[in-house]
C-alpha cells in the first residue's frame, strides 16, 4: 500500500515538473534535418537552417571520376566529407558510380551551389556536367545576405523581411550594352541606392574595355508578399534597340512567425 502511494505521489510530482517547465518555455532543443539531393533535383531551390546538413549525389562513369565545386562557400556552407558510391544512389538508372557530397550549414545567407563534372563528358546523365541549385539558409531572428548570380535566372527565392538580396549580372567593360531594372509595382523589395564613394579612398583599378566584370543590384525584402524582378541588357545609346538579353527572378517574402 505504502508502496503504491509513493509511486502515485512521484507520478504526480513528475506531471506537476512538466507543466512547470512547459509554462516557462522549457523545450528540447530542435533536430537539425538532413536534405538529400540527386541529379533529379538540378535547378531547385533548397531550404535549410544552421546546423542542418546536406547530401547531393551525382552519377559518374567510374568512382574514379567525380565532381568539383565552382567555387568555395566560406562562413555559410562547409564540405565535411566525399565519397564514392554505388550508381543507383544517383537518381539515374544505369550509372556505374555516384559521387557524394556531405556539406554543414554554418551560417546564415543565400547562394548558388554550382558543381562541374572534375573532366568533361564523365557525369554520365543529361546533367552534361553541370548541377546547380540554390540554397538559403536560416536562422530564427537573424537577417541574412542572399547572393543571386545569373545562374539563377528564371528561378525563385524566399527571403525574409529584412533580408538583403543582392543579384550580380555579368557586364562587358567598356561595352555600350548596361542592364537595366525595371520599375517595382508593389511594396515587397526596393531597390537599395549604392552608397557614395567614401572620400580618400582608392578607386577600383579600371577593368580594360572588352573584359568580363561584374555589376551587383542591391535590393532588401520590405513587407511579407511576391513581386518579380525583371532585368533587360540594353543598348544604352539606343533604346530602340531590342535588349540582348534578360534576367528574371521571382521574389517571396513570406508572413513572419508569430
């Protein structure tokens, strides 16, 4: 009997615990989640948090060949390991082999994940040796940079309020051709103006005429909503003149948490 009473006297201390620590906000802290990506998933967006990981698996002709980043991710992405794996975890029949790629989200922003067959014509896929996708990453009450290059054109991007979206487009130095924004209809991303040059200090040294430079389009994510952004490469002397090309992005910003 005594026995019977302490067992339903802890029962009840226990229960009493958990409604306490619930009402403070007591919680186990959230599971960072694993995204696993195949050559299926080329030109898709991904969603991720800090801490989360990342997986792609991408086929190859032998496991001696693989694939290569186009470029490093510092302080947002970090390759923690790579392997060789069994053609079928690629997501296209018959491959002889797959390459894998395990990255750690560390931080926050937004970027163009690119890899390139490591020597051309080994992908073994419609890939034809290029994989893309675009990553954001997220931390609860932090803003973040997101980086668009033209890679992304004609895709999306979710960006929260206050976050900065930063669109860089390829240029011609010297060229008459310059890309121009269209105008914004609503009230969901502005144009940031570029901020003067500080007084004393150096200017870039000039790119010669002909050569590839970059030009960057600063804009910040103002209230909740969808807009798109247009981008025309025009003949800056004739406006005429049909544009060479374009660049397209649709923007979301979505309702924040409550």
């Amino acid at each position: 009997m005594k026995l019977a009473s302490h067992f339903s006297l802890t029962l009840r201390l226990a229960t009493v615990l958990l409604l306490v620590c619930g009402g403070l906000g007591f919680s186990t802290p959230a599971q960072a989640d694993i995204v696993t990506l195949n050559a299926n998933d080329n030109g898709k967006q991904v969603q991720l948090n800090v801490g989360d990981q990342l997986i792609i698996r991408l086929p190859t002709i032998s496991p001696r060949f693989g694939w290569r980043l186009t470029q490093a991710y510092p302080g947002q992405l970090a390759v923690s390991t790579v392997h060789s794996l069994p053609g079928l975890s690629s997501g296209v029949p018959g491959a002889p082999a797959t390459f894998e790629i395990h990255f750690q989200a560390v931080g926050t922003g937004g970027l163009d994940l690119a890899l390139v067959s490591a020597q051309p014509g080994t992908s073994y896929s419609t890939l034809n040796g290029f994989f893309h996708v675009f990553v954001t990453i997220d931390k609860p009450g932090v803003a973040k940079n997101v980086n668009v290059t033209e890679y992304g054109n004609h895709s999306r991007v979710k960006v929260n309020k206050g976050d900065q979206l930063a669109i860089r487009l390829d240029n011609t130095a010297g060229s008459q051709y310059q890309w121009e924004v269209m105008p914004i209809a609503d009230n969901v991303i502005q144009l940031i103006t570029p901020p003067p040059a500080q007084a004393g200090k150096k200017p870039k040294k000039k790119v010669k005429a002909g050569r590839e430079e970059d030009v960057t389009f600063q804009f910040q994510a103002l209230n909740p909503g969808k807009t798109t952004l247009r981008f025309l490469y025009r003949n800056a002397a004739n406006n005429e003149a049909p544009p060479k090309r374009d660049f397209e992005l649709e923007v979301e910003v979505p309702e924040p948490p409550k």
